[in-house]
C-alpha cells in the first residue's frame, strides 16, 4: 500500500505543478458559479421550495457543484486520456507486465489527482460564493466528516466508470468516442445542470438510480443534511455498491484485456 500512497501523492504533485491552469479554473469555476447562482435565484423566486430545497439549499448546491466539477471529474479530464493512447500504441503491455495492480495504480494516481482538485479549485470558489450569497452551511463537524466521505466514494465511482470505458480501447483502438459520451452523461446525470430532484417522473428515478448521482447529487444532499442517520448509510452503500460493482466491472475487462495482449505478444 506504501507504493500506491507514493502514487497518489504523486498525482496532487503533479497537477500542482500547473499553477497557471489552476488560477485559470478557478477563475473560470467563480464566473460560472455566479451565473448559475443568479439564474437558480431568479428560479426559486418563481417557484420556492422547487425540489425540496429552499434557495439557500439552492443556491449552496450551485457552489458545491463549482467545487466538485474537477475532483469528481463530471466531465471528464483525468488519467483516460493518457491510458487511452497507452492501449493505443501498446505501451500498456509494458504496465501490464509491471509488479503492481493496474487498476490500483490508476486509482491512487487519480485520488491524488482529486485531492489537489478539491482543494485548489473548489475550496476559493466555494468560500467567495460563501461571501456573496446566504449559503446554508453545516454547522456540524461531523456533517462536514461526511460530506468528505461521500466525496471520496464519489471520486471512487468516477474512476471507475471512466476506467472501464478507458479500457474499452483494447476493442475500439480508440477510446475518445466513448469518453466523449460518458463525460456528457456524468454532466448531465450527476445534477450538474439541474438537481436530479427537479427530473420529472421516471426520467427522475432512473438519474437519481444511475452511478453519476454519486458524483455531486448525494455529496451535495449529505452536506445538505438531506441524509441523516441510516439515510446516510443508505446513501454511502449506494455510492459504495456502484464503486464495487464498476470496480468488478472494470477488474473483469482489464483480465480479458490482459489475456488478449498475451495472445497477440504470443
């Protein structure tokens, strides 16, 4: 486990290092958040209480959504890409041959990756939308605790819906089609746009069903105090059962992925 630590600290150090891109987001993070911040105002004047939140909720949902675009990776923008061209060349054989778990490797790599994201480019956006609107904070630490646990188990799905269609290259040659779609779905199903509450019917129950809620919809009601008690545990075995199933998932591929490579080097 030293080995993985190592790698995910790596991976803060790394995007660390992009000083200038990460004053750019921010600033980006900050611009797009007061936009949605004024339309979500201008909407919750219309029709109070919309979704079960009032507009501070709202308003509050606005900034952690600002704070958590990076490090859950809505959209994508992580390690795909760079495992993507290694399957592509076939320099993934080489990783595949190497003394540690490929799955693991990627992940401590991306966690560190999350870790500089939360705090580099959420923790500024959220603290001046703190100043500019009446957000409705925890008052608790132990809501905070969970919040923090809820986003580690998102950035854990995260990674694993988009390693397992990263290795979807070792049947496609090229993966950038099917990354393109899964990162406008985490955009759209994970309540990026909208609260998943405010989906109508059954569109609703199957977004709020689907593996990208775990990225922003159940961190933001956890800090929201929308899951209490067993709620939470409700919403942490929801979040933590997709993160095994697509981690399953994903170990199946990469041995059909390792066998094939062997039959080819063969």
């Amino acid at each position: 486990m030293r080995l993985y630590a190592v790698v995910a600290a790596g991976g803060f150090r790394r995007y660390a290092t992009y000083r200038t891109a990460t004053a750019a987001g921010v600033f980006t993070n900050t611009v797009f958040g007061f936009i949605v911040a004024y339309t979500y105002t201008a909407l919750w004047d219309a029709r109070p209480r919309l979704g079960g939140y009032d507009a501070s909720e709202a308003l509050t949902y606005v900034w952690l959504g600002q704070a958590l675009l990076m490090a859950c990776a809505m959209m994508g923008g992580g390690f795909e890409d760079e495992l993507v061209e290694r399957i592509r060349t076939g320099d993934v054989a080489v990783d595949l041959y190497r003394p540690v778990d490929l799955q693991l490797w990627w992940l401590a790599g991306d966690l560190g990756r999350a870790a500089f994201h939360l705090l580099g480019r959420g923790v500024v956006p959220m603290v001046l939308g703190a100043l500019a609107f009446d957000l409705a904070l925890p008052g608790s630490p132990w809501t905070w605790a969970a919040f923090l646990g809820s986003v580690f188990l998102g950035v854990v799905v995260s990674f694993a819906v988009r390693y397992l269609v990263a290795l979807s290259a070792f049947w496609l040659m090229d993966g950038v089609g099917a990354m393109r779609i899964v990162s406008l779905a985490g955009l759209f199903f994970s309540g990026m746009l909208l609260p998943l509450n405010l989906f109508p019917g059954l569109l609703g129950e199957v977004a709020r069903a689907l593996p990208w809620s775990s990225l922003l919809q159940v961190p933001a009601d956890v800090f929201l105090g929308k899951h209490t008690g067993w709620g939470l545990v409700e919403a942490y075995a929801f979040q933590g059962g997709w993160a095994v199933v697509l981690l399953v998932a994903g170990r199946l591929v990469q041995t059909a992925a390792t066998r094939r490579v062997v039959v080819q080097g063969g």
